[in-house]
C-alpha cells in the first residue's frame, strides 16, 4: 500500500493562495440594479429638459452608453454595465447642463434686449 506524502508547506500555501485568487476574480458584483435605475432617470429628465436638441452630441452618446450598459446587465457583466451606467448618468447630466445654461443665455439675451428698448424709450425727447 503507498502512503500519501504531504505537500511541502510552501508549496501547499501557495496553491492555497492562488485558489483564493483565482475565487476572488470569479466572484461578480451585485447587479447595479439602482444605479442602471438613476442612469435611466437622469437620461429621461435630460431628454424632457430639451437637451436632445441643445446638447446633441452629450445626449448621443449618453444613449449610447446607457444601450451598452443595458447589453452588459443582460449578459451578466455587471461590473462593466455598473461602469457605462455611471458614465451614461454624467454624459446625461452634462447634457442638461449645457441645454439649461443654453436657455438662460437666450433668456439674458432677451432681458437685455428688453431693457435696451425700455432704456431707449425714456431717453427719448418727448416733443
């Protein structure tokens, strides 16, 4: 009968730690379930704020992003959805911020217009 020889202890903690290695980069994290939720809510809210047509670029590729993030959750690569998701919520936000700032400086615009004309009106040498 052959007896079994221990493995050198060296040698068995290393295959203990690369068995721990190998666990840890299998082990996937949680379905960003919330944060594909806030991607989508801040892409809808831009796009009710105009921002399709103010920020098209931004918008474009938020929806992009967010397509691909979709596709990853679907797969099952949750960490790379995570990733797009994140980056779809920022392109988005980013569009809504460039269409709201696009909008106050037509609405200074206007107002500066308006106080021109109302400016120009009192000055005016009554005869």
């Amino acid at each position: 009968m052959k007896t079994r020889t221990p493995l050198p202890l060296p040698r068995a903690a290393g295959l203990m730690v690369i068995s721990s290695l190998l666990m840890a980069s299998c082990a996937q994290i949680p379905a960003p379930t919330a944060d594909m939720a806030v991607s989508e809510a801040a892409l809808n809210h831009a796009m009710g704020a105009g921002a399709m047509v103010g920020a098209p670029t931004e918008m474009t590729m938020a929806s992009d992003k967010m397509a691909q993030a979709r596709a990853a959750m679907r797969s099952g690569h949750h960490e790379p959805a995570l990733q797009l998701a994140q980056e779809a919520r920022a392109d988005a936000r980013l569009a809504e911020a460039k269409t709201e700032a696009d909008k106050a400086e037509k609405a200074v615009s206007v107002l500066g217009e308006g106080s021109r004309a109302l400016r120009d009106e009192m000055n005016r040498k009554t005869p």
